[in-house]
C-alpha cells in the first residue's frame, strides 16, 4: 500500500514532552501576627492543666510547626517576625534560618492593649523593602498574616503597580453577630492579597475556634508560592469523610473476599 501524504507507512512517531528543570528560588518569610486582644480569645482545648489555650498560642504552636516542617524541605529558608498592631512592627528584623533564634522571637510575642483600627501599610512598605534585598540574593519573599479581629477590616494605603512579594493570609474570627462582621473583613484581606501578591497568595479562615483546622491551613501553606496552582483549583487536603463515605456507597461483590480485623 503506498503511503499517504504526511503520514508514514511505520508507526506514528511519539512526540514528547519535556519540561526543563529550574531551580526554585528559597524563601524568606516574614511572620505578622495580629496582637489585638482578640488574640486573646480561647480556642475550643485547654492546654496542659486545664490553662485556657487563646488563638495568640495556637498560632504560635503553629508557627514553629510550619517553621520546622519547612527547615526540612530546605534548610536555606529564612525567617522573620513581626506584630500587627495599628500597624507592624519589627519582633525579629534579621531574617535567620537558626531555629533558636525563630523560637524564641515566637514565643516572646504578646498582646499589650486593644488596637483599634489596623493598617498594614507600614507592613507592605517594609515587604517590599525586604523583597528588594531579598530579590538580590536570588530569593523571593512571602509575608504571611495571621488575623484575628471580627469587626475591623483592615485598612492600606499602597500602588497597585507594585508588587514585590508574595501575601498569605489566615484569619481567626468570632461567627457573625450583631458586634462583628467577619465576611466584610475576610472580604477586605482578599482585596489586600489580590492587590500585593507577585505569585498565588492563598487565604483560610476558621471562625471553630480549632486547632486542627489553623494546623491543617498552616500546612496548606508550606507550599512553594512559585509552584501553587490558583487557590480555587486547590483540593488538598482530602476529606477522609467524604472517602469514606464514597467507599460505602460502592457496589458489593459478592464474590470479593473481606479481611477480617480481628
């Protein structure tokens, strides 16, 4: 049979694809964490003895889990620390990988007064001071900001046209009420993330009062800003729930064999 234009008469050759390695870029990490007294309110467990467990200490047990779990992926992050309180301050300047240094400015932030309103100008302008250090050392910077007031939108004041690092947020809220408004806030830090992000920055919250689901966010974050898909196709972590449930609604073969237990 003769061979028709444009095709072989062997077999079709396989195209592949290849995609070119590129190294990713370590981290440098700037921590703000919210010192409003409603960082004061307790979560739903009780730390050893029965002493009431507040947000301000689930997120700094949470913290120094992300910290280590991220040292293990790669021990040239960096990390440092700062306090939301009208607006940032400096807890830890000097970004370090020195996990000492890290758990000690962690464990030496508190909450001194109500705040009022909150302005994370100050926090964006110091970002981006950093990022522009940081972008020389072939790094890339992400400030993760960890929220906790139910009725006070945060507020900022910067250009659209830059944005130099990357913002991650996780707010920890009362449930709506007459003194609160949780969605306006939550709806005012996507206007905030979306406006400064260089790559994908994610957002969660929790109004649960639970450790397990700031963990669970927490972990979320440990991915790499410069390998995330866009927030809305994300699907981890899986439900067990729903698996389970899944699991039980499939058909039975009578002929399969069951494993017992027991």
């Amino acid at each position: 049979m003769e061979g028709v234009e444009g095709q072989g008469s062997g077999p079709p050759a396989v195209s592949r694809y290849t995609l070119q390695p590129t190294r990713l870029a370590s981290e440098d990490i700037l921590f703000c964490v919210d010192v409003d007294n409603e960082s004061l309110v307790e979560m739903k467990v009780a730390a050893a003895g029965g002493r009431p467990y507040t947000r301000l200490d689930s997120i700094k047990q949470a913290i120094l889990l992300f910290v280590n779990a991220k040292l293990t992926i790669n021990p040239d992050h960096r990390f440092a620390f700062a306090t939301l309180g009208k607006s940032a301050s400096w807890v830890l300047k000097e970004f370090t990988s020195d996990i000492d240094s890290v758990v000690s400015a962690c464990r030496g932030i508190a909450v001194d007064s109500p705040c009022g309103h909150a302005d994370l100008t100050q926090l964006f302008r110091v970002a981006a001071h950093e990022a522009k250090k940081t972008r020389a050392q072939n790094r890339i910077l992400r400030v993760v900001l960890l929220y906790c007031r139910s009725s006070i939108p945060p507020q900022h004041q910067w250009p659209a046209t830059q944005k130099l690092f990357t913002l991650d947020v996780v707010y920890l809220h009362d449930k709506p009420g007459p003194d609160n408004c949780p969605q306006k806030v939550y709806d005012a830090l996507v206007e905030a993330l979306e406006h400064v992000s260089e790559y994908e920055g994610y957002i969660f919250e929790s109004g649960q009062g639970l450790t397990r689901v700031l963990f669970r966010h927490m972990c979320t974050l440990l991915s790499h800003p410069q390998q995330r898909c866009v927030q809305d196709d994300l699907d981890i972590p899986k439900s067990l729930t729903k698996k389970s449930a899944t699991s039980d609604s499939a058909p039975t073969d009578e002929n399969a064999v069951v494993v017992s237990s027991q």
